[in-house]
C-alpha cells in the first residue's frame, strides 16, 4: 500500500470510528438521544477539522519566524496544549447549547471524551499498525 492511500484510510477510518465512539460515548453519559448525540460528534468533528487547518496554518506561520528550526519536546507540548486547549474552548459552549446544559457539565463531557480519545487513538492505531502492517517509516 502506497503511503499517500495508508494515510487517507486511517484518516477517514479513524474520523468515522470516532465519531460512533464518541456518539455513544455521549448518548450513555447525557441524557441526549442517539441521534442527537451522533449530529454532536459529527459537529464537534467537524469543528476539530476546521479548527486544525487554522491552528496549524498559523502555528506553521509563527514557527516559520522563530531562529530555532526543529520540533523539539517542548515545541511539539506547547503545540499540543494550544490546540487542544482552543478545541475545548471553541468545543465547550456548542456541547453546553447541543445539549442544554451548563458549561461546567460540557467541561465534564469534554474531559470524558479527550480521556476516551487517549486510549482511543492508541488502541486504534495499535489495531490499525496490526491489519496493515507498519509504515515505512516504522520498519
């Protein structure tokens, strides 16, 4: 398999199992309906996608500036922190309107959800690596 097709099958295969994990995830924990809680991982997914274009344009942009080239441990922390930190600020309100409910009770959601999505990504990617084999990269 050709790295450019190995990369648009994980992207799509894991957006699209997450986003059923993350419905159902959200259907047992609120009091939302199946349905509700599927439009609210499409929409949160949906966000998080937009969201990353943006953040990594101009995060690429600021990093161009900076004299010092590479991703070192903190650079690559700081960038993970930001991003996840905007996603949960832009994230919250539309979890607390979706669902009506309060921005601390949206917070909890979220923080349900980012843990879920730890050892959701590991175990997808550990499944994934398993069925397809390792990338070039890795081998």
């Amino acid at each position: 398999m050709t790295p450019a097709r190995r990369k648009i099958i994980y992207a799509v295969s894991f957006e699209t199992i997450g986003t059923l994990v993350a419905s159902a995830y959200l259907w047992i924990v609120s009091d939302a309906s199946a349905g509700s809680s599927l439009v609210l991982s499409i929409l949160t997914a949906t966000i998080a996608l937009c969201w990353s274009f943006l953040f990594n344009t101009a995060f690429e942009a600021w990093e161009a500036r900076q004299p010092v080239r590479g991703r070192s441990l903190r650079r690559r922390t700081v960038h993970a922190l930001l991003f996840e930190g905007g996603l949960v600020l832009i994230c919250i309100p539309v979890m607390a309107w979706w669902l009506q409910v309060g921005y601390l009770e949206a917070l909890v959601y979220e923080a349900g959800l980012i843990a879920l999505f730890i050892v959701y990504t590991y175990l997808f990617t550990w499944g994934f690596d398993r069925v397809f084999g390792l990338p070039a990269s890795a081998r």
